[in-house]
C-alpha cells in the first residue's frame, strides 16, 4: 500500500524547472548515527538496540526503512525489553546493498546483521506496511530464530490484484531518478518531504530525524529498487510457510478506507494474514491511518507486549 508521496515528485519538478537560477549550496550535514555502524559483508549497517530483556524484539521498517520512524515506539519497548531497529540496506546510514532488493535478500542481510551484532535469537518480530514482507520471509527461512510475530497494517502478497494497485509502485518515480542528487543538493528532496509528510503528534523534536534520514539519494534510489523486486518478494512471501502456533499479532488500520475498499482490506487480505498462526488475531484500529506506527505507537507497544509475554511464556515451558 506504501508509495513515494505524490507531492514529492511535484516539488522534483518545480526543482528541476528553476534549478538554472538557483546557487548550488552543500546539503545538510549528515546526522550522528543514534546506534552503531556494523560491518556485514563488507558492507556498513547502522543498527539502534536500546533496552534489555529477552525475548529481544526487532524492528522493521515500512517502504522507507529506516530507523528513526520508530523512535515512538522503540521508547516504549525498550522499557520491558531489548528492541532493535535498523536502517536497511541503503536507507539513511546504511550502505547500498546488492541487488535485485527483494525481500529474501533483506532478511538474509537483517540476519547476518543480528548476528554479527550479537543480537541472540529467539526474536518477536515486527514488521510495518511493506516490511511485513522480509519478516514473513525471515520467520520461514529461519523459524527456530523466530518466537513470535507483530505486523502493522503490513502489505499481502496478493494486494496489487484485489486492490487493483499497481504491481511495481514505484514505477511512475523513476523518471525523476536522474534528478535525485541536484534535487538533493539545492534542498528540494527536504522540501518535498516536509510538504508530505505532517509530523505526528507522537513526535517533538525527533520529527527532524526522520526528515533528514529520509533526505539522501541512496534512500530515494533504494525505495525504486525495492519497488522494481516487488513482484519477485510477493513470489517469495507466497511461498513461504505459516507460523505454526507461534504468537502473531495483526495490526490494521481502518480510519482512511472507503466502503469499498474495508470489506477487500480489513476483513480480507488483513484477516488472512491472522490465519497465519493457529494462535493468531486481528485488531483494528478505527483511529489509525496506514502509518500505525506514527498515528498510534502506543498500541503498537501494547501489541507488541503481548505477543511479547505469549512468547515468553511459551519459551519457559
């Protein structure tokens, strides 16, 4: 359901149309990373653990993955437990990684990374919009590592064909690839993205982190690349096993659906995804938009918690 703001690609016009009488200036200074760069196969991750307990949880990230959207929720985790997030491959601080960007490689390099940071299995994973895709995928490909499951208003496989959406979407971006670093150079990408994105009340002062961890041509490149491999990840989340009667909780959101669009979302492709686990349900948040993360961190947390402590539980039988 996630795609580049539309408005993004305006400003990227007006950009490139005065950008002739505009005085070239640097871009902003990059921002400290608030974690750790790790080094995965020759490659730098920047990885946030914060919190202690076990079982830890680890967070992944929607279209835009990286870390610092959930700042919100991540300080309510920590508070019970240990919780991770990242910025993957490409995105903010993190470096480019090989394509095609599917969800296979994604959660191939999200556990090589956990692994070198000595982030220690069983995991509650999270997966937010279309990060629900790596972490199905991750839950299959290593299901001993995987203790329980949290996905809010995450993407289905099937969506682009009940939803009528396109299936790479992406695609009516890449034209303004070429412009990506003098948009980025004259602050056009910054501007673009302040006029898409409103901060939410779960954020203060933290909101400039997300605006200027979005504001980097590697992560407008990166959004392309994993929308040109969507068709392949849907392949493999298809492919992938159920969870058995691992903990799963689903997150929906349901304030900005029409009548039309509630009955294929909400009780359809959303409800499928609870039947994934034997020990699964939904919950819809009628006050939420698709950015549950942003509009509602404090159920996301209290999801989280739950599966969190189902899991628990099960892992001291």
């Amino acid at each position: 359901m996630p795609k580049p703001g539309r408005r993004i690609a305006l400003v990227l016009a007006l950009g490139s149309a005065v950008a002739a009488v505009l005085v070239l200036c640097a871009g902003p200074s990059p921002r400290p990373p608030r974690g750790r760069l790790i080094a995965v196969n020759g490659r730098r991750m920047h990885l946030v653990c914060t919190g202690a307990g076990e079982p830890p949880v680890i967070l992944e990230g929607p279209q835009t993955g990286i870390s610092a959207l959930w700042i919100p929720v991540q300080s309510g985790i920590e508070a019970f437990t240990e919780v991770c997030s990242y910025d993957r491959a490409g995105f903010a601080l993190s470096d480019p990684g090989p394509l095609p960007r599917t969800s296979a490689e994604i959660a191939s390099e999200l556990h090589a990374l956990l692994a070198t940071a000595s982030v220690g299995p069983p995991y509650i994973l999270v997966g937010a919009s279309a990060g629900g895709f790596p972490v199905r995928v991750y839950a299959a490909r290593y299901p001993d590592d995987v203790a329980g499951v949290v996905l809010v208003d995450s993407s289905h496989p099937d969506q682009a064909r009940k939803l009528h959406l396109p299936e790479n979407p992406t695609a009516e971006y890449r034209k303004w690839e070429p412009l990506f670093p003098l948009a980025h150079r004259l602050g056009i990408m910054q501007l673009g993205i302040k006029l898409d994105m409103r901060r939410p009340a779960s954020f203060s002062k933290q909101w400039s982190e997300v605006v200027d961890a979005r504001n980097s041509v590697n992560s407008y490149r990166t959004t392309l690349r994993e929308g040109e491999a969507w068709v392949e990840s849907a392949k493999q989340v298809r492919e992938s096993s159920d969870l058995g009667a691992k903990p799963l909780l689903v997150l929906t959101a349901a304030r900005d659906l029409g009548t039309k669009w509630r009955p294929i979302w909400v009780n359809g492709l959303q409800a499928e995804l609870a039947r994934l686990s034997t020990n699964g349900r939904q919950i819809v948040l009628e006050n939420s938009g698709h950015g549950i993360l942003l509009d509602a961190p404090n159920e996301v947390v209290e999801g989280v918690r739950t599966v969190w402590k189902g899991a628990r539980a099960a892992l001291r039988r």
